[in-house]
C-alpha cells in the first residue's frame, strides 16, 4: 500500500513540476465538461419544479376535445362531477396567454381558495375581489408594476385590473411573467365566463376508475378527455428527455471537436517525458510501476479538472443565471434570463465527467508512455 501511495504523491509532483501541460489539459477538460454539467443541472432543475407542479395538481384532468386537442369544458357539469363519490373536489381553472402592452404574460384563473400552495408573494397578498391581480416577478420589473398600480390586457382595455401583490422568484419558473385572478375575472378577460379550459379533479385514493366510469355516464356522447397525473408526468418526463437529447446531440459535435484538443495536450512535452521514462527504467522501474505513476497523473489531472469545471457550472448559474444556455430548455427565454434559473446538481453528471475526462486524458498518455517504458532505456533517454 506505501508503494502506490508514494507513486500518488510523485504524481502529485510532477504535475506540480509540468505547470504548463497542467494548466492546458485541465483548461480543455474545463472548456468540455462546463457546458454540459450546467445543461444537465439546469435540465434537472426544470424537471423537478415541473414535476412538482404535477404533485401539486389534481389526479385526473378533465377536458373536452376538439380537433384532437384540448377544449374547454362547460361549467354546467360542474356540480354533477362534484357529487360523484370518491372526488374530494373539482377545481374549475382557465389558463390562457394575453399582451400585456408589448409583453405576452401567461393568465391562470382560479378561485382564491384553490391557489396552489407552492405560490407564494414577495410582497402584497392574494387577490380577495373582483378586479384584483397578482403579477410575476419578471414582469413588475419590466413594468416598474408597485402595489396599487392598474394594468390592462391589449385587446382588452375595458377591463382595468389593479395589482395587490407579487410572486417572489422563487416561485418557479413560469411565475415569473405569469399573472393570477380570479376565475370570473379571467372568464370575463376572454370573454367565455361559461367554460373553463379544464377541471381539475381531487380524488381519493382507488376511486379513479369509478370516477371515470361515472364521469362517462355524464359526459355520454360529449367529445371529452380525462387524464390522469401518471399521464401527465410521463409528458413532462418526455418532453424534457427531448430537450435534453436535442442539447446532448449539438454538443455531441462539440465534444468530438474537443476530444483532439486533449489528446494533444496530454501528449504536450512527450519527447521530455520519455527521457524520465527512460531514468527511471535505468534506475531500476519495471513498465507496470511507470504505466501506473502515468494513471496516477491522468487521474489526478481529471478529477482537478471535473472539479473546477463543477465550481464553474455552479458559478454560471448561480452567479450568471445560465446566460446564453437556458434557452436551450426553456422556449422563449432571452440570452439573460431575467429569473432565477433552476438547477439541480446531481452526483451522476460529475461522475460522468469525470470518467469521460480520465478515459481521453488516458487514451493520449497510456500509449505513447507504453512505448517508451518498453524501449531501451539508452534509446528512450536520446
């Protein structure tokens, strides 16, 4: 065991001792390595709050269909699926997309006593009366929006809506240009008070199959459509797994241009290295003690590097907001985003890049260090 951790520290050394080929390789598995674990964090930050929001959301969804998509559903079945045995409760919701002056804001109608816990205000409170409104962060900021201001949809002006309160930030994502009322406000917004674009269905545990089968015998011969919470996290898990396979196949391009870059660098000085390679076989070193010092350094040299390109994606995004790279994953996102990015670190990504990181940095050290631990000590030392 003191044998292959002196062979550690002499590793440690000559990295030390080799500054220049140091720096370079470790900035070539910065320069790979940093773009992806920041896609992946921000990725799995996204998934999470989304499948958060599912968790938060009812167990079955109920719409009408139209043409193969979602259509809204008549509130007049509303007190019928309230009544059916097993709902705990049916939340009526309309959610939609209006201008506000030059900025599209997303619009959430519901009542008051339905509002998702998760939503919390920075400042200000929930509306309470007709007419009242709470706005997202990004959006107070692009407006200069305070407390008590008055606002108007485009295409909407004889509705004046006031502002009682803010989200915070760290809502989640889409609170940031999201603006939530009432339900009878936002009916009345959009002029159809009479529907709603779907219902969320509370239901107790096991009843899901009754409460679809009762909701058929209501909505007989109606073009409707009920899914189910499982659904909808399977269409948040795959739409996201599309996201990231369109990043992972840009950047696979990126990465193949990289994996030369490494190669060269970790064969910077190679004709200095085989003449240590060929002191230490003349000083009594057999191959495997030399191959394994070159694993040691390879080794090394990739964990320095995986960690450092760790700390940078942690930097980019907590520092830079994911500037330039949550766009990827985010549609209508600007090159700065104007709201906390989410992200999660996870341990698996670092391993990977790690891994990835020793494997290249090995294939273009182990070789050529083979070759010159099995000449002639005398020819390698030339």
């Amino acid at each position: 065991m003191s044998k292959h951790i002196n062979l550690l520290l002499l590793a440690s050394e000559n990295l030390l001792r080799h500054r220049t080929k140091t720096i370079v390789v470790c900035l070539c598995i910065i320069a790979i390595l940093s773009p992806f674990i920041t896609a992946i964090s921000i990725s799995e930050g996204i998934r999470a709050q989304s499948l958060a929001s599912v968790g938060e959301g009812g167990d079955l969804y109920l719409t009408f269909d139209e043409f193969g998509r979602n259509a809204p559903v008549p509130l007049e079945y509303l007190g019928e699926i309230r009544n059916i045995f097993g709902v705990k409760k049916a939340v009526p919701r309309i959610i939609g997309r209006a201008y506000l002056q030059n900025k599209l804001a997303v619009i959430v109608g519901i009542d008051k006593e339905y509002v998702p816990v998760s939503v919390s205000c920075v400042s200000g409170k929930i509306f309470e009366k007709p007419d009242e409104v709470v706005v997202g962060s990004e959006l107070a900021r692009h407006f200069r929006l305070n407390i008590g201001d008055q606002l108007s949809m485009r295409g909407q002006q004889r509705k004046v809506f006031t502002v009682v309160g803010m989200f915070s930030a760290d809502s989640g994502i889409w609170s940031s240009s999201l603006i939530f009322m009432s339900f009878k406000d936002a009916g009345e917004l959009f002029g159809k008070p009479e529907v709603a674009t779907d219902i969320q269905i509370y239901s107790i545990p096991g009843h899901n199959s009754e409460i679809a089968t009762d909701l058929y015998n209501i909505l007989m011969n109606k073009p409707y459509r009920l899914q189910d919470k499982h659904i909808i996290e399977l269409f948040v898990k795959k739409g996201f797994l599309l996201k990231e396979g369109v990043f992972t196949a840009l950047y696979v391009v990126a990465f193949a241009l990289g994996i030369p870059a490494i190669l060269v660098a970790s064969g910077f000085g190679l004709s200095e290295r085989k003449k240590e390679i060929g002191i230490m076989k003349a000083t009594g070193w057999n191959t495997l003690e030399v191959l394994e010092l070159i694993t040691f350094e390879q080794l090394l040299i990739s964990l320095l590097g995986a960690a450092i390109a760790l700390l940078l994606s942690i930097l980019w995004i907590k520092g830079f907001n994911g500037a330039f790279i949550g766009q990827f994953f985010i549609a209508e996102t600007t090159l700065l985003p104007k709201f906390n990015m989410p992200s999660k670190f996870l341990p698996l990504p670092f391993l990977l890049s790690f891994f990835f990181a020793f494997l290249l940095t090995m294939v273009g050290s182990i070789y050529s260090s083979w070759r010159a631990s099995t000449e002639s000590p005398v020819v390698a030392m030339k």
